[in-house]
C-alpha cells in the first residue's frame, strides 16, 4: 500500500511530503508536515546561513526519538538540488549538499533531515572560510546564564577588534557568535584566529571561561570550542530546529535580546510567527567581512602555540601532544595520538 502524501508549493517547486502525519517531536505532538512547513516559514533566515556551503544533513527518519543519521554524502536528489565535492581530513571526498533554495531544505526535510550543519566555507573558495565561529559550550555544572556572560565578554573583544559578531542560542545551553571575515586565509590559520581569540575571552573572564581541550581540565566553566574552526567541522545552522522532543531551535537574536532571553522561548511551533513578524534578525550579516592579522599576530605572539585538533584528525604541523593529561607518560612526545 502506497504511503499517504502531500505536496507543497515551495518556490517555483513542487515538494512531496510522505508520511505528513508521523510525530515527530513527541513532547509537541508537532509531525513530519510541521517540520517540512516550519523550514519554508523561515527559508529566507535559514538559507542566507547555508547557501553555497557543503552541509551535512541530521536525519531522523522516524522522529527524534529514533536513531540519527549523520550524512555527509548527499542520497540519491532530484537533478534541481545542488551538490559540492569536499575533502575531508582523511583524504577522501563525498558530494555534499549544496543549499541554493528553500525548496531544497524542503525536500531534505521530508528526508528527516531535523538540524542542517553547514561549512564555514562556500563553494566559490572551499579552500577560505568566511566565517570565524565563536562557540560557547557550557559545561557540565554551567547553564545557560554562565554562557551568557562569557559571551557578552566575547563581545567587549569583537568590539575592540572592529568586528561585528551575530549571536544565536545553539538550541540547548549553548550560544554561537558568527562573525563574517573575508575569505583570504587557511582553515588552520582562522582556527589559529580563533585560538587566539578564546584565550583572550579567558583571560577576561578566566572564573567563567576555559579553553581546555580535555573535559577534565575544564572543571564547572564554559568552553570555547576553537576547533569548531578546523576543517569540515560543523555547527547547527541558523534556523535549524535541533533533535530534542520540544524541538527547539538554534535562534538568531540580536545582542539586546540575548541580554534577557531564554532559549526555551524559541521553538517550531513560535519561531515562524516571530519570523513573520521580525524577518531574520540577522540579515545584515553579508553586509561587511573582517580582517583576521590581529588574532593571528597574537597567536604568533603567544608561547603557548597551538592546541590538540580533535581526535580523527591525523597529526598537524604544530599540534602538540594529543593524549589527555592523565594518561600522558614522562617519556610522550608529541607524536603521540589519543
């Protein structure tokens, strides 16, 4: 028996939704269609975060209480939806999907697909991300309000920088802060900028905010996580609804707002009416891009160097001992790999 239908308008597009009526998030009751429709009520906001970046797709297929698949490699698509080949630090490569319309984030979505995780590259120059992402990651201990702190004080050092960031809830505790930069350097040296400005955030707020790489030298403070700057490294995107039974959203807000919101405020079901009545909060970021020579004049000042890549990167020039502290040995050196 054929599997109950609809379609949508989407754009110049014609959009097949199977199963409209399978829950999805549960503690919502909200479905596959309501998933489907909540990313066209916000297409404009979500696709000025992901257009022309290789994005990996987060599916659920039966809902979030099922398994995730995390798929880099783009299935099987109509031939309107776009494509970009990427490398990944392995060597290898894979056609990821390439977000060029609404209609495509659509289609994804009747997939499954719950969070989009975009590149901070675009496909004219894969080579020279355009982003400079400031993750606030609270740890275990921290909440939300610790995040905000730590990152109005990320603010305080992009305003003395000359530079813009754009901040929205992550969707759980979290906050990122995304700053357009022009896209003239490597992935490791914008993860160099990004070193560099974490410890800078430390220094100001070092009973707040840490820049260890091992958990257990993190203790009850909130991380900045400088490698969400290496290569095909990933970060929700604007818009993206996150894999939780309340389903709510990684949300862009403006700098007054994140002064007093709470994240849970920002979910599928209210995001569109506020997106039909503000428009993307964030439509300004293209307007300007930023110069990076300051952070990496210090990073090249700073003895400490660089710090541990994430664990299924091979060994970088430069990288010191990737073992955590407890287990490192008198005699490790820095060859060695956890």
């Amino acid at each position: 028996m054929a599997s109950p239908y609809i379609e949508l308008e989407v754009g110049d597009r014609v959009v097949k939704v199977t199963n409209p009526d399978k829950i999805y998030f549960p503690a919502i009751g909200a479905t596959k269609r309501d998933l489907v429709e909540y990313y066209v009520s916000v297409g404009e906001g979500a696709l000025r975060a992901l257009r022309d970046r290789p994005t990996y797709l987060k599916r659920h297929p039966d809902g979030v209480e099922s398994e995730a698949i995390y798929q880099k490699r783009m299935p099987k698509h109509p031939e309107w939806i776009e494509t970009v080949t990427v490398r990944f630090p392995s060597g290898r490569s894979a056609d990821a999907f390439c977000p060029t319309e609404v209609a495509g984030l659509a289609w994804c979505a009747n997939l499954g697909t719950i969070d989009f995780h975009p590149w901070h590259a675009r496909r004219p120059d894969l080579e020279h991300p355009d982003e400079l992402r400031i993750d606030v990651d609270p740890q275990p201990g921290t909440s939300f309000e610790e995040a905000r702190k730590v990152a109005f004080t990320a603010r305080e050092v992009l305003d003395e920088l000359g530079m813009t960031g754009f901040p929205k809830t992550s969707g759980n505790r979290g906050i990122h802060i995304t700053v357009r930069i022009e896209p003239r350097w490597t992935f490791t040296e914008v993860r160099y900028s990004a070193i560099a400005f974490a410890r800078e955030v430390e220094r100001r707020a070092p009973g707040l905010a840490t820049t260890a790489w091992w958990k257990e030298e993190r203790g009850e403070k909130v991380f900045i996580d400088f490698n969400q700057n290496a290569r095909d490294r990933t970060v929700a995107g604007a818009y993206s609804v996150r894999a939780r039974p309340d389903a709510l959203v990684s949300a862009p807000v403006t700098w007054e707002e994140l002064a007093d919101c709470d994240p849970r405020d920002f979910d599928l079901r209210t995001m569109p009416a506020r997106f039909a009545k503000l428009g993307d909060v964030q439509r300004a970021i293209d307007d300007r891009s930023y110069a990076i020579d300051t952070l990496l004049e210090w990073f090249q000042a700073d003895e400490r160097g660089d710090m541990p890549y994430p664990p299924n990167y091979p060994k970088m020039p430069g990288e010191p001992m990737r073992v955590q502290p407890s287990r490192a040995r008198p005699s490790s050196t820095g060859n060695d790999v956890g």
